[in-house]
C-alpha cells in the first residue's frame, strides 16, 4: 500500500514575473469558487492565500497572461 505523501507546496501557484495584478488584473480572484486567491497588494501579485483548492481550473484558463499553475494531485488526474 503506498503511503500517503505530504504536500510540499500550494496546490496553486502564480509566476510573478507574468502577473500583471499590478495593472488591475484579477481575474483569477473572481473566477475562484472558494475565494482562496487573493492579490497582495505590495506586491501587485496574485497569490493563494488559502490551502484549499476544487482543482476546477478557471483560474488557470482565464488567467490572461498564463500566470497560474495549477497542480492536479496525481490522484484525481
Ligand atoms: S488572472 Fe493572472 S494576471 Fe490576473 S491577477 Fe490572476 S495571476 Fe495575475
Ligand atoms: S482550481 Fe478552482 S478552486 Fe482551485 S484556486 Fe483555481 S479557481 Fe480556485
């Protein structure tokens, strides 16, 4: 039986570098279902701030610039 691993990382994670929070965007907070995205607002960028995630993917469909990643858990691919 394999044994469950731990998570070692955000389900959801945002490239910086092409977030254009900073210019208005958030896309990626409004599509989300569950409100675990937010915009740090220092930063200008998006991130998750909540560890809970549907794995339903608007946010990295509709994300205009291709900033969100998500990662499915091999075990609902
Ligand atoms: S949709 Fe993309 S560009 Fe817009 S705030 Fe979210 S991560 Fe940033
Ligand atoms: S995959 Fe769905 S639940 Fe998860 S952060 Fe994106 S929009 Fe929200």
């Amino acid at each position: 039986m394999t044994i469950a691993m731990t998570r070692t990382q955000a389900p959801v994670t945002v490239d910086e570098d092409k977030c254009i929070a900073h210019k208005g965007c958030t896309v990626c907070v409004d599509v989300c279902p569950l409100d675990v995205l937010a915009i740090d607002l220092l930063k200008g960028k998006a991130y998750m701030k909540f560890d809970e995630c549907w794995y339903c993917m608007p946010c990295e469909k509709d994300c205009p610039t291709g900033a969100v990643h998500v990662s499915i858990p091999y075990l609902i691919k």
